[in-house]
C-alpha cells in the first residue's frame, strides 16, 4: 500500500513541470497594436503645452486656494530653486564604437549612478566613493575609479 501511494505521489509531482513552451499549448499570436508616438513638454505663459504627434494639449496652472466650503484652501508653496550643477558622464569611452556607453550623472560633483539587480528590490541610485573600482555593466566591463572629482579608467 505505502508502494501504491509513493507510486502516485511521484506521478503527481512529475505532471508538476515547468512548461518550456508555452506557445504549444495557447494561442499567442494576435494582431500588433498601433505604433506610440513620443510626448513633450513645453512650459508657456498660464500653464503648459504637452504635445502628443501633431496634437497639443494644455494644462493651465492652478489658483490659488479660496478658503470655501470644501475646506482650508492653502496658499502655494514657493517655487524651488537649483543652483547647482548637473552633467551626463560616459564612462571610459575611448575609441568605442558600442551604440551604448554606461553614463552617469555628475551632481554638484559628485557622482550618480543607477545600481541594477536581478533583484527589482535591491535596485537604486548610488554615489560612487572616491577611490573604488567599478566595472561597466554595458558589456565592455571596463574598470574605472574615481579620483579628485574625476574618472580615472584603468
């Protein structure tokens, strides 16, 4: 009897495998969907422009607020400023010819990058320390440091 059960148990986990294909036994074809079209933003006088293609959308800035029945209205916020600096960085190009260099962003000069993982909890934007060495992840795995505000490729 335990033989009969073991028996079955081991049926019932092999049928438990990973589909490797999965097209052989759905549909997945279909019709392609519309092309995208790309979107910009252009601020101007009372709000702004948001063009889509050959169509312009625009938002107006809000008011501020009037104190009436649907609460206390606050007045707004003072607009931020940023008085710094800011500069896209291409890592160790070279005599590359790849279509994609890692880049970075050099803030107040300090360096910004964005750390992946396989792990989407583990993923975020880093400053590199001074001294270290890293290596691309564009596929050219070039080590570089960074010295005296500066990239230094090895």
């Amino acid at each position: 009897m335990k033989n009969l059960i073991l028996l079955g148990s081991l049926v019932i986990l092999a049928s438990c495998g990973r589909v490797e294909r999965p097209e052989e036994f759905f549909d997945i074809t279909g019709d392609s969907g519309s092309d995208g079209q790309s979107c910009f933003s252009e601020q101007v006088e009372g709000g702004v422009n948001v063009i889509c293609g050959d169509t312009t959308h625009f938002v107006s800035n809000g008011q501020d607020g009037t104190n009436g029945n649907d609460g206390d209205d606050g007045q707004d916020g003072q607009d931020g400023t940023f008085e710094g600096s800011i500069e896209y960085v291409e890592i160790c190009r070279g005599n590359s010819s790849a279509n994609y260099i890692e880049t970075v962003l050099k803030l107040d000069g300090k360096f910004m990058a964005f750390l992946a993982s396989s792990d989407y909890k583990r993923e975020r934007l880093v400053l590199l320390v001074e001294n270290e060495t890293y290596r691309t992840t564009d596929g050219r795995e070039k080590l570089f440091s960074i010295v005296n505000g500066e990239i230094n490729c090895l």
